[in-house]
C-alpha cells in the first residue's frame, strides 16, 4: 500500500501534528507526508499502524502508544508513569536558562520532574557549569527519568523526595517546578490515561503550588529563584498566595503561546 493511498484513507482520524508524529517514528522514518508520496509502506509498517490507529481510536494518547514525545528539540521516553510534557513546558525551561546564564546559577532543581524533560533540557542547553537535580515522589517516575538520562548522556541527580523534605535548607540558586495543577474535576478524556498524581492538585488546582510556594523559600540560598508552572487561570490566585507568604518578589509572569499565563518567575525575599 502506498503511503498517499493511507494518508487519504486516515486523515480524518488523526490530528495533522499527531499524524506527522507517527509518520516520523514509523519503520519508514524518511517518508515525506506529501499526498503526492509514491512511497510504500511495508506489511511491518501497515501492522504498526493499524495498531497505532486502533489506541489512538480509545483515547490512549499518541505519546504513551509510541513511547516517545518530543520536547526542547529533544525526543523523551514516556509511559503512564510520567505526564507527558506539553510545549508550553518549553517557556519555563526557556525562563530558568535565562536566569542561569544572566546570574551564574549552579545550583538547580527541577522539582516533581516526572520524566526528567526540565532537567535534562537544562543540562543539555546551559551555557554554563550547573549541578542540576531532579526530584519526584513516585519511584516509577524517578525509574523513568533515569532511562532518560542515560538515553541523552546527562549528569543530572536524581532524588526521590516528597517535595522539598529529601534536600537540606539553603540548597539551590534555583528551583523549577512543574507541579500537579490540574483540579480534580477537570480530570477527563485522554487526561485519564495519564498518572492521576501527576495531575490533582486539588479542589482550586493550587493544593501542591501553595505547599511549594510555603516550602521552597527555606531551601533557596540567599537571592535564589523560583519559577513555578500554572494554570493559565491562576494567576490573580497564586498572586495572593505569594502576597500573603511573603517570602517572594514576584520578577516576572510567564504566557504560553495562546497568550494565557503559564507561569511566574520569583526570587526570594530578603530576610
């Protein structure tokens, strides 16, 4: 079967970026998508894609169907363990090599790292020497970012920790987190497929941002940063939090590329 002939018979199955993707990490990894292609796919390949379409048909995300997800120009492998890292992810990292770089930050942490992508994205992109660690609750997920590190050859360390309480006071110039933000209501659709406890944060969403924002300031040396990941509807909420703690100058609030907010960038307040 020609590749064009496929492409006519699925395209209203798929996502235009979804079917890029499995186009890309089929056997035939150099085929074009162009509907003009005369290339052949192989009986390997068409048994891989019927596969593929009878998950993505349930709802499996296409990431978890085939292991993989690209992020920071990077490719991840990823399974239920771990969320699967979205793009908007790539605005924080963005943020923290800013901040790295501009301040000579060593120190780092990428709090609740699930597949290790923020961490392993800094190693590799800071033009700079950093000690960079990577920290998780869930042992799978710590499991998981270790086949990352390996997969891209980077010294980060990872640490089994619920939150902050695996590190000493005083520890880092810089933690980054992308923490559970989800609200438990808003856990449907393809978002069941993913580690609930990589989601929840509660009733308003905020339930693990509110223990970092009171925690994360104690193990921030003097001048340290925090940057912390949000739902695009919780900035005017995280806002009072970080009013009413206390412990922050608020440098900067961070949009995605929908124009929504997506983060916050703060440096900790002066004792």
């Amino acid at each position: 079967m020609k590749l064009k002939a496929w492409l006519k018979d699925n395209k209203d199955l798929f996502r235009d970026n979804d079917l890029r993707f499995i186009i890309k990490n089929i056997n035939a990894k150099e085929i074009s998508l162009s509907s003009e292609s005369d290339a052949v796919l192989s009986k390997e390949d068409l048994l891989h894609l019927d596969k593929i379409k009878q998950m993505y048909i349930k709802g499996v995300p296409l990431s978890y169907i085939l292991g993989k997800e690209e992020f920071f120009g990077l490719e991840f492998t990823v399974d239920s363990r771990v969320l699967i890292p979205r793009p908007d992810t790539e605005l924080i990292v963005e943020k923290a090599l800013e901040l790295i770089n501009k301040n000579n930050l060593y120190y780092i942490l990428d709090l609740c790292t699930g597949s290790g992508n923020i961490a392993i994205s800094i190693k590799k992109s800071v033009d700079r020497k950093s000690l960079v660690f990577a920290s998780d609750i869930d042992s799978g997920a710590i499991s998981l970012a270790g086949v990352n590190r390996e997969l891209h050859k980077t010294d980060i360390k990872l640490i089994r920790s619920d939150l902050l309480d695996g590190f000493k006071p005083k520890s880092f110039d810089l933690i980054v987190s992308n923490p559970p933000y989800v609200e438990s209501d808003n856990i449907n659709g393809t978002l069941n497929f993913e580690p609930k406890a990589a989601l929840d944060g509660g009733c308003d969403g905020l339930l693990f941002i509110k223990k970092i924002l009171m925690q994360a300031h104690k193990y921030l040396k003097n001048e340290g940063y925090l940057i912390l990941e949000i739902g695009y509807n919780y900035r005017d909420s995280s806002e009072r939090v970080i009013s009413q703690l206390g412990h922050y100058q608020i440098k900067e609030w961070i949009k995605d590329y929908s124009d929504s907010w997506r983060g916050v960038i703060l440096k900790k307040a002066s004792s």
